[in-house]
C-alpha cells in the first residue's frame, strides 16, 4: 500500500486498521455522550467561504509568529499525552513539525523526556498541569527552562469527568509481560503496529518522565494522573504565580468565555488558545470556533489568540484565522498520521494542511495568511457564541449578530 494519504480521514482510517482497539480508543477520547466532540467539527462545517473570481495574486505566504516563534504556517502541535500510538512518539512528531517548520507543544503526560524532544525541535513549548504543590509544580518548569522550552501551555480546563457512551479503552497500569499477555488478542490482531514495536526493541511506555520529582524515578501515567486528581483546582492567583515564575510567554489552553480572557490578560498570559481539550472535558460546551470570534475582538488587541479543536484541513485553518486565530493547534490530526506512518505520517498530515490552506488562499485571492479577514468567510446567523460577557464589557468592540449563550 502506498504510505502517502491524501486526507487526515483517510490517516484516521489507516490508525483505526493499524492500532490496537484500546490505542485506537484513547486517542478517540471525547467524554459522556460526545457532544462536544462532535460539534468541534461541525461546526467548521456550518461555515463557508466568500471566493473571489479574479484578483491580483502571486506567490502565497503562510508564514506568522506565535509567541515570538517564527512560524511557516499558522498551525502547532498541540500537547497530547500517552502516545502508545508508536514507539519514537513525541519525539517523531517533534522531528515532522521541525522539518515543517512548525512549533511543538510536549504535554506533561508525554511518554518522553523533553530534552530529547527540544533537541528534536527547539521551538518547543512545554504543557503543564496544576499537578501537586507549587514546589513540584516549580521543579517541573526549572526543568523545562533548563531544556530549553521556548513557553509554556497552562492546561487547566478538565473535570475529571471518566464515563464514554460509546465505552472507555482499557489502559494497562504498565505494561509487563502478563498484561501483554492479557491484551495479546488485540494486540495480535494488529501486527504492523506489533511489528514497529518488535523493531524497536521497546514496549509502548507508559510512564510520564517530565512529572518526575527531584531525583525520583518517572512515575507511571496512572499514578501521575492521580496525583493531578488529588490537587485542588488553581484559582487566579495561581495562574499570575506561573505567569510570573515562568520567565517567557506563558500561553493558558481553554479559554471559551470573555471574562475568564479579560482575567488572563490581567494575570500575565501573553496568549490563549480558545478550546474545549478536544471535547475531551465537559461534554455540552459548544465547539471552540463559535467561541473564537468574539474572544478575538474581546482580547486580541491585548495578548495573540489561538484556537484549538476540531482543525481537520487546511481550510479549518484558514477559517478559524479570517474569524481572528493567529494560528490553530492540531490534535488529533497528527496523532492518526503519527499512526498511520510514524514521522513521515505527521508530515504527510501538515503537508496536507499546507495545501488546503493554500488552496483556499488562492481562491479567496488573498497573497498572505495575516490578510484573511472575516469578509472571506460565511458565518451563518446564530453561530458565534458570546459566553460570559461582563455586563462592562459589552462595548469590548463586540458586533454583529451574536448568541447571548451564557451571560454572566
Ligand atoms: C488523546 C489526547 C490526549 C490529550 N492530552 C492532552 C494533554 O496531555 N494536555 C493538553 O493540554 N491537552 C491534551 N489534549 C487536548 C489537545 O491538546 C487539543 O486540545 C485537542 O486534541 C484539540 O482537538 P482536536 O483533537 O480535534 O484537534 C489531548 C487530546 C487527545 C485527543
């Protein structure tokens, strides 16, 4: 079969053949009955283009910065943990989004250290939990810093919600002979993934090294994340703390409501990606991009916004920049392509955003990425969401026809 694919479905498809179903299933991910998770792609679906006929136009340009990275085009890795998905993980994807000339964003969950990850792409942004104390919390972004982590993604909406209609993977505590024994029938009936492995000469890891403690060893995925289940939530007090002990941009992921962005701004972030973790925290917010444009006119002046979820083709990229991103944050796109075909698969998956993004340039006669502007897309009526506007700031620049979804 030919390695290449020519759409991120079809790298979905080849995960899906190739990856143990519990592998599969994690990646997958969304929570309760998944209605976010939907409505991240759907709603890139409600929304058209504006093309023009003729126009002047040359060579096109995608290239921007995000957070003082120079970018070839507007899209970064976002930060995905436990990728049992192939052996090299992280560290794959760190080499294709550096041979794109693209940033990468390594999760605290990750499967590799991220000395090896900087040294495979130095524009790499590390992700942190509100996991443990602040002395853990410190140690953990001195060590960052000390890689050479360019910023860091503050990662702080998620409930701990654990229920999936469609079923949850089982995931193995770690990974030792007897419960490969016990995942054998799935693992057997997927001999490729089996094979990379076997050539390797590694087990898929599951241990997270970046929350390792002083000279401790790396806690294994489950206790880590019970360590996160037992921490009280941050308040925004803690997050001006990070902003002001992270000596660099700190970018804080999850932001869908204006007050909760005005606040940010107010405690030092210097970006925030608008996103709902994927659908993967609490199922029944609406998809990130109805959110987006009203957070861009909100805070956009102020601190770079960003968007995340539900990016499936170039043209989603170029969507949620004419509705005011500086750039997207890809998932699961990368992940089926990092399934599909280690490497080369997430380069085949930017390669692929690439190509749609200029496409649509070429048909909205628009020569550079930071020309889009919202006239090139159609946004139906009732699509952008106003959540949590103060009642001061309703004259933030707000315009247009808007869904008071949630006042606050
Ligand atoms: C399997 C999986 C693991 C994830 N792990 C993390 C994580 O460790 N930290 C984080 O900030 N976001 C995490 N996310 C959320 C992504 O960073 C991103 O917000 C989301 O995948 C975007 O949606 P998309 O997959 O539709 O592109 C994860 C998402 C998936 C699918």
């Amino acid at each position: 079969m030919n390695p290449w694919f020519e759409t991120v479905a079809e790298a979905q498809r080849r995960a899906k053949k190739r990856l143990p179903k519990s592998v599969y299933g994690a990646l997958i991910a969304g929570s309760e009955r998944g209605q976010t998770i939907e409505d991240n792609q759907k709603a890139f679906t409600e929304l058209g283009f504006a093309p023009h006929v003729a126009g002047p136009i040359g060579e096109r340009d995608q290239s921007t910065t995000v957070l003082g990275q120079q970018l070839s085009m507007p899209v970064l890795i976002s930060p995905t943990g436990v990728q049992a998905v192939h052996p090299d993980g992280e560290v794959a994807v760190a080499r294709a989004a550096a041979a794109r000339g693209i940033a990468m964003g390594l999760s605290s969950f990750a499967s590799k250290p991220i000395e090896e990850v900087v040294a495979a792409n130095p524009a790499t942004f590390f992700q942190l939990y509100w996991c443990g104390g602040k002395d853990e919390i410190l140690q953990r972004m001195a060590r960052a810093k000390a890689a050479g982590a360019v910023g860091l993604i503050l990662t702080l909406d998620w409930s701990f919600s654990h229920g999936r209609d469609w079923g949850s993977p089982v995931i193995p505590e770690k990974l030792d002979l007897r419960t490969m024994l016990k995942f054998a029938p799935q693992t057997l009936a997927r001999p490729r993934w089996l094979a990379t492995y076997v050539r390797s000469g590694r087990i898929p890891d599951l241990t997270a090294p970046n929350m390792t403690v002083g000279d401790g060893p790396a806690p294994g995925f489950f206790g880590a994340y019970g360590e996160w289940m037992g921490t009280s939530a941050p308040d925004w007090a803690d997050v001006r703390w990070v902003c002001a002990q992270w000596d660099g941009p700190v970018l804080l992921k999850g932001v869908m409501r204006v007050d909760d962005a005005l606040r940010a701004v107010d405690a030092g972030v210097a970006a925030i990606s608008v996103s709902n973790h994927g659908g993967n925290n609490l199922d029944g917010t609406p998809a990130a991009i109805r959110a987006l444009p009203v957070l861009a006119d909100a805070v956009g002046s102020q601190i770079e916004v960003l968007l995340d979820g539900g990016v499936r083709r170039g043209s989603d990229v170029v969507k949620a920049v004419a509705l005011g991103a500086r750039a997207v944050l890809i998932g699961r796109a990368y992940l089926w392509g990092l399934a599909a075909n280690g490497q080369a698969g997430v380069e085949n998956v930017l390669d692929i955003l690439r190509g749609g993004i200029d496409s649509a340039l070429l048909g909205l006669r628009k020569t550079r990425i930071t020309d889009l502007d919202r006239s090139d897309v159609v946004v139906p009526a009732g699509f952008e969401l106003a959540l949590g506007v103060p009642e001061t700031a309703g004259a933030a620049g707000h315009s247009g026809d808007r869904t008071e979804a949630a006042p606050a």
